[in-house]
C-alpha cells in the first residue's frame, strides 16, 4: 500500500510541475543488507528490492527517471550514477560531496533526466566501501525512435557487469584501510554477480546477431573479456558511437563501460566467455559464462582462450585504436562529428599527478600533494548557503608541486573553473605501481592522447584533434599520462576521483566547481525541495 501511494503523491507532482521534457519512469528501491554468495562462501550483501545486482535501468534519451530509495541498513546510504551527466542538476549525483546521506530509516528520491544521452552506464553505493558489498547494476539509455543508431537492431541485448570480488566484509576491509593497510588480492572475478566456472548463459540463435554492455564495477582490477571463437565489434563508449573495429579481447578498466556487438555464427556449441584479471602481478583470476547456442550440441572443443598477459603495449595500443565514428549520430539527429572540438581555443591547462604518502603515520592518497579529507557537510550545500569553513576553494593547484615539498597534505580542497571554458586535463601516473582510472562526473571527456613515460609540452604534436573518444572515465597506464580536453558547460560540483576505490576512500579524489555568477534556472537547476539537509546546513530553508 505505501508503494501504491507513493507512486500516487509522485505522479501527482510531476504531472503537475514538468516541463514536458520527455516521459517519466518511476522506480521504488528498497536497500537491505541480505545473505549472498557469489564466488561459494555465505556472506553479507547490499540488496536492492532483494536482488544482486540491482535492477537494471532501461529507458530513452531525455526520459526522467524518479528513483524513490528507502534505506533500511543500519548505516548511511547514498547511489551515485556512473555516466549520467546531470546536466545542471549536481543536486542528484548522490556522493558526499553534493548530497546528505540517507540516513537509516529513511527515504530520498532522486529525480534525474537522461538528457542528451544514450549508452551503457552503471550505478553503485558511493559511501565509504559499500561499493565491495554490492549495490550496483546497469543503466541503458536507447536512442529515441528518431535518430539512426548505426548498426542493425540486435537480436538481442545483455548486461554484462563484471568486477573483481572480496569474501571479507566491506566493514572488515574498510578497517583496513582505516587501519594503514592496504588492501589484499581480490578473491574472485564476478559475472553478473557470479563467480567461477560458467557461471551465467547467455542464450543466441545461429546467426544471429547480439550485443553486450559491458561495465567494470569492480574494486581496482582492469578485467579482460573475451568470447571463444568469436570476434566482438566495439560499437559504443560511454555514450559514444565508436569506429566499429573488431577484436578478440577487450581490456575493461575499472569504472569503465562499453558496448559490442557479436555474431552467432559458429556451429551450434557451448562457447566460454572468460572474464579475467589484468596487471596484478600475480595469478590471474578469471571466470567463465557461456555463450549457449539454441539446439546446442556441446562444449565448444579446445581450451579456453589465453588473455593477453600484462603487456602494457597491447592495452595501449588497443585504447589507442578506440575512435569516435563521426558520421553517427549521438543522442540527436546531427552527426558526432559536428562537434570539431579540436579547433576550439584551450583557455587552462591542469596536471593531476597522483602520488601516495603518509599524513600523522597513515596511509593517504593524493592528487598534486592534496589528499581530500571529508567534511561534514556536503560542499554543493554549504556553496550554495554560504556557509563558510567547509571547503577550500582552490586548494588543488593546477599543476604537482615541487619534488621539494611536502609530499602529501590532508584538505577538503576544491578546484575552481568557469562555466564555459575549455581545459586540458593531463593525468600522470609516476608511481608505477599497476593502471589507474579517473572519472569525472558530470561529463565527458575527448582522450586526446596518451603514453608512457613524461608528459611535455610536446606531446600534444601527438594529440588527435579530430575523432578521439569521448568517455567519462579514462585509464592511464603505469608511468605514464592520459591528456583529456573537456568543455566545463555543466555547472556544479562535480566529482573528480580514482575509481581505485581505496584510492578514492584515502583521499584521491576533488571536486570541481564549475561556477557562473548568473544564477539563472538556463544554467543551474534550483536547489530540489526534497534535498536532504545535514551538517552545518541542517535547519536551513530550501528556499534560501
């Protein structure tokens, strides 16, 4: 019954305050913690209306999407929307740094709009490490009838959500980090939620042909995917349509999402997919599903196929090789292409050096000698008051500081833009110590160019200014840089952060602010009446 009526009280809001911008779907999650076992042993999950993984998230270009979540664990809760931009609306990004918790027992909706997107995306628990209990599932976003995708209509579509896995609880590894350890070897690669020897089908007809979306929502592993005896054509980043080449495995770095497509066109057999790790140093962890022909005689004979190793060359190669088709279109009519951001001006260049250090005898992450340290209120809340005290602004400088100075701080420090700007972004990675994944919500990003060794000046001779991909999170490989140019034409606080997830809990991660003084509705979407208030902003009027 309470259901029945909220879905009542929603409709009757809507129906009475939208601005006719697309259709709405409603959705009304219940979080429980719950008994799982992926890779074999029982243990504790994070639940969405009992499923593991959460239920997924189909809908269209420009749809609404009005996610009622009740939180009934014990501990604070938020989701945040890997990929979802939220054009003009960081009130809904769901990290700590844009909104409240949802305490225990309580209740928040988020009201979100897929605008101007289409693609393959994900959702996850954003706080501390519930990320490692589960929480997550896959976000869809078809095109509207009236833009040409350029491919024929599948014969069918499958989520593919792999991650690398831990049996030990996510509080028991949370203690760890708390504690200045680091985090030991995963245990196992999961599928679909699902460890081990062939552990999901997936079900074709000869001839056919299919397409995967394939997201990494695991920990910190790069994860290779591959299909025995098949080729899969890449077809879509991010919500980008990519130059359709062909390959035998796919690295998928953490955070990442893509799509391929594939053809039923081997004789009627099981065939393996095999999931597995990627420069870890150590033995690779894989699992299986299968790929089940309709009227399948058997196992597909031979071994399963070998993942490339960790030659760092092919990876990057292959990351290379990944461009935008610029005849296709995006989420609108007009072709990728029209968009020729290669000859708009650069008005700021900023390097995000990464490093890693102790701070009063801890462990700490950092992005040029700033780790971020919580504050406690959310940064979009107290910008939006006044309140001041929470964060610094300005405190991460534009470039890695000197290799005389202190080599890691602790701050809530916050990077300041202007709306409308044009900015490289260089990511270096000097530690050496395995691949590593940024994301910035909000937006995405053309990957101009990357390498090992130095980044210079001179590297952007090597820049691709005409049809890089466009994507929100990027790799940059040990020892070396990624260059990314963005279009800040989203104002809000947006977070920048490793999706090495005890990277990101240590403090490597920002935000930025993207700020305009027009204060106009055209730019930044009002504060929602619904918004949770917390902190130093708790009693406040959402009027003010």
């Amino acid at each position: 019954m309470r259901s029945v009526l909220f879905f009542v009280c929603i409709c009757f809001l809507f129906v009475s305050t939208a601005r006719a911008e697309g259709p709405y779907q409603f959705f009304d999650w219940e979080i429980t913690y719950g008994s799982i076992s992926p890779i074999g042993s029982l243990q504790q999950g994070i639940l969405i209306n009992g499923q593991f993984p959460g239920p997924k998230i189909e809908c269209q270009t420009n749809e609404n999407l009005i996610i009622n979540v009740r939180n009934k664990l014990p501990d604070p809760f938020l989701l945040s929307w890997n990929g979802l931009q939220q054009r003009k609306n960081s009130w809904q990004d769901g990290v700590s740094g844009t909104n409240c918790p949802i305490p225990p027992g309580h209740n928040f909706t988020y009201r979100m709009q897929a605008k101007d997107q289409i693609g393959s995306f994900f959702y996850f628990p954003s706080l501390a490490l519930h990320k490692a209990a589960g929480g997550f599932g896959a976000i869809r976003i078809d095109s509207r009838p009236m833009v040409p995708v350029p491919f024929p209509p599948p014969a069918g579509e499958y989520a593919v959500l792999i991650g690398d896995w831990y049996t030990t609880n996510h509080k028991s590894l949370q203690r760890m980090l708390d504690s200045g350890k680091e985090l030991p070897r995963p245990d196992g690669v999961l599928i679909n939620g699902k460890g081990g020897a062939d552990v999901v089908d997936f079900a074709v007809e000869q001839g056919k042909t299919y397409r995967l979306r394939i997201s990494n929502v695991g920990l910190q592993n790069t994860l290779n995917i591959q299909i025995q005896g098949h080729k899969m054509t890449l077809v879509e980043v991010e919500g980008t349509h990519t130059v359709q080449n062909a390959y035998a495995s796919l690295d998928v770095h953490v955070g990442q999402s893509l799509s391929v497509l594939f053809t039923a066109n081997r004789p009627a057999k099981d065939y393996r997919i095999v999931v597995s790790t990627r420069f870890t140093n150590a033995t690779r962890l894989l699992s299986t599903a299968v790929v089940r022909y309709a009227g399948s005689s058997g196992p597909a004979p031979g071994p399963l196929p070998a993942g490339p190793g960790d030659d760092v060359d092919f990876s990057l190669n292959q990351a290379r090789s990944i461009r935008t088709n610029l005849t296709a279109s995006g989420p609108r009519p007009n072709p990728q292409g029209s968009y020729r951001y290669g000859s708009i001006n650069v008005t700021r260049t900023i390097r995000l050096a990464s490093s890693a250090g102790l701070v009063r005898g801890r462990r700490r992450y950092a992005v040029n000698g700033v780790s971020f340290a919580e504050a406690d209120t959310p940064l979009k809340l107290a910008d939006h008051y006044n309140i001041s005290g929470v964060f610094r602004l300005g405190g991460i400088p534009d470039a890695p500081p000197p290799a005389t100075a202190e080599e890691v701080r602790n701050e809530t420090a916050v990077m300041d833009s202007d709306h409308r700007s044009f900015v490289e972004v260089v990511l270096e990675n000097g530690e050496g110590g395995g691949v590593q994944s940024w994301h910035l919500d909000g937006y995405s990003v053309f990957v101009v160019g990357m390498d090992v060794g130095t980044w210079s000046k001179k590297s952007r001779d090597g820049y691709n200014l005409v049809d890089a991909v466009s994507r929100c999170t990027v790799q940059v490989y040990p020892r070396g840089w990624t260059a990314v140019l963005v279009a800040l034409d989203n104002v809000g606080m947006w977070n920048m952060r490793s999706e090495v997830w005890a990277r990101r809990y240590l403090g490597q991660q920002f935000y930025l602010r993207v700020y305009t003084p027009s204060h106009s509705f055209r730019d930044e979407l009002p504060i929602p009446d619904n918004a949770l208030l917390c902190g130093r902003a708790a009693g406040r009027h959402h009027s003010q």
